[in-house]
C-alpha cells in the first residue's frame, strides 16, 4: 500500500534501513522499524501504524 510504501521511504530517509520502498514489511522493515522505535523512546513493537508514519512527519 501507499502508506506502507511511505513509511519505508521515511526510515530509509531518516537512516534506518527499511529496504525497497514497495509496500511490503519484510524482516528488514520490522528491523527498522524496532530501531526506530527504540530511538525515539516508544514501546518497541516492529509493527507499522498509521501513528509510526506520523510520526515520522
């Protein structure tokens, strides 16, 4: 999907390695989002959300 496209596109902007924006969370994208998670100070859960993607603006 677009958002899930877009929140790809954003970690890998924000150096968190998310792999190729195509829309599919894989274990890379999971990774990255823990990662991004744990920087920011958020419970760590490797789930995208509607929320994770506002919050990276």
């Amino acid at each position: 999907t677009r958002e899930r496209q877009a929140l790809q596109q954003r970690l890998n902007d924000r150096g968190f390695a998310a792999g190729n924006p195509d829309g599919v969370i894989g274990e890379k994208g999971r990774a990255a989002i823990r990662a991004y998670e744990q920087s920011r100070g958020f419970p760590v859960t490797g789930v995208p959300s509607k929320a994770l993607l506002a919050s990276l603006g």
